[in-house]
C-alpha cells in the first residue's frame, strides 16, 4: 500500500513538472530573432572606421549622405580629434544631391600626426536649393551636425 502511495505522489509530481516545462504557450518557447535596425535616414553618417595614410597624417573619413534632392552640393567640413591632436578636412562638391544615399571619402590632415586608436570626428554641412514641378515650388534648408567616435586603422 505504501509503495503504491509513493509511485502515486511519485507520478503526480512528474506530470506537475512536465506540464510546467511543455505547458507553456508556444509563442513563450519560440526563440525570437530581433529586428534589424530600419536603415537610417539621417542626411549624414560617419563611418565607424578611417584608413590611416602611411605617414599617419591624414585619416581619411568615410561619410554616406542624403542631401535632398535639388539641393546644391556643397563642401563638407570634418574634423577629427585624438588626444588632443586635431586635423581638419574639406570633401569636394563632385557628388549628387538626389536625396538616394552616397559614399564620399573627406581625407583629414593633422601636421602633428594620428595614430591608431579611438578618436572622434564631427562635421558641418548646410545645404541649400530648390526644386520646382508644375504644381509645387520648393526650397530645402538642411543643416546638419554630427559627430561619432571613431576608429583609425
């Protein structure tokens, strides 16, 4: 009687266990992949690394812009900062303002040199223009700051 008993509450604890393990709703169990980011619609990014020249004086700042279309290209200003070591940069105009975005590489200098390692670069950039269709006349002002640490390779 008494083995009986044991094999009874024996059996109940076991099926109590495996309800709590499987008896919870699929949704709970499935594994959830996270979402990517949605991509960015920022006019400008600063890319998370700069080539190094071989001399070290000049890094050479990667930036993807999104000036809006109509507007007119205009030089960007980049600076970057490392231990109190600063080199400033002017990209050229040579790129498209057609609101898709754009690869344009800024080359910093610093006559004192960089090196490899974290720094941080920020920019300036306004543009300005207008674009006109047969039933709309528009003008588009952007301005933007940004700034980003950085690592120079």
């Amino acid at each position: 009687m008494r083995r009986a008993l044991r094999l009874g509450v024996l059996a109940v604890a076991v099926a109590v266990v495996c309800a709590a393990a499987y008896g919870s709703p699929a949704f709970a169990r499935r594994r959830r992949r996270p979402k990517p980011p949605p991509p960015s619609t920022a006019p400008v990014q600063i890319s998370n690394q700069a080539a190094l020249s071989s001399d070290h004086h000049t890094a050479n700042v990667v930036l993807t812009l999104r000036c809006p279309s109509g507007a007119t290209p205009v030089p960007i200003k980049v600076t970057v900062r490392q231990n109190g070591v600063s080199g400033v940069g002017r990209s050229g105009s040579d790129y498209s303002c057609n609101g898709q975005p754009q690869r344009v590489v800024v080359p910093v200098t610093s006559s004192a040199g960089f090196h490899t390692g974290s720094a941080v670069a920020s920019l300036s950039v306004s543009w300005h223009g207008s674009s006109s269709t047969k039933t709309n006349n528009s003008t588009s002002n952007v301005t933007t700051n940004a700034s980003a640490v950085i690592q120079l390779v």
